[in-house]
C-alpha cells in the first residue's frame, strides 16, 4: 500500500511538473506600442496604443491593467476572459472591453497553429504600467 501511496505521488509530481513546463514553454505575447498621446483634458491621464501578436500558443499571465483597454482584433483567433465574465472567442472584426478594476483571467491565442494580432487602446494613469501580474 505504502508503495502504491509512493507511486501515485511521484505520477502526480511528474504531471504537474509537466504541465508547468508546457505552460512556461509557450510563447510569449509581442507587444509594440505604437502611439502614447497626454489627454490634456483629463490630467494625469494618457492614450496609449499597443499592438500585440500572440504566436501560435500564446498564453497570458492573469493580469490586470488598471485602465480601460479598448481591444479590436486584426488577425487570427483569440479567448479573452475577465473574473465574473463570460469567456469569449474573437476573430477579426470583434472587440472586447475590459474596465480599470477587471482582473484578465484569460487571454491567448485561440490557435496552436497560427499568430493572432489586435490592437489595444488603453486610458491609464500618465507613467502607469501596461499592466500588473495578479
């Protein structure tokens, strides 16, 4: 029994070691800003405009952005999720909109096979990080 304990232990130890190298082994996401603008209507605050590509099996870390992100998809597929809302698949053409106080739980490239790329609007604080781990 003792032996039978051992064994399903280092299977576990070994699936979930596993599991964390295909997860950290996947691509990460290209960000290129490509425009920062001051509203000077609105003090402390900034535009910035970002382009990302998720390679083929791109995965987001959860994050946050502590701004409002505008997001419009150019190419390819991907699933976007905050806490409390719905996951959702996008394609070119569709948006998705997540608020300061979201937590993104999901965000990656729909497809193992080829990249996705989309644009992002974010209103933030002037300085402030494109975002924050959670």
């Amino acid at each position: 029994m003792l032996r039978f304990k051992h064994a399903a232990l280092a299977m576990v130890a070994v699936m979930g070691a596993s599991m964390n190298a295909a997860h950290a082994e996947a691509p990460a996401a290209i960000v290129t800003p490509l425009m920062t603008k001051p509203l000077d209507d609105y003090p402390g605050k900034e535009a910035l405009m970002i382009s990302v590509v998720y390679p083929p099996g791109s995965v987001d870390p959860v994050h946050r952005h502590h701004a409002h992100a505008y997001v419009y998809v150019l190419e390819g597929s991907i699933v976007m999720q905050v806490k409390g809302g719905k996951q959702v698949t996008l394609t070119p053409g569709q948006t998705f909109y997540e608020g300061p106080d979201d937590v993104h739980t999901v965000g990656r490239n729909a497809s193992q096979t080829k990249p996705a790329k989309f644009i992002v609007l974010l209103l933030k604080d002037k300085g402030a990080p494109v975002l924050v781990p959670e």
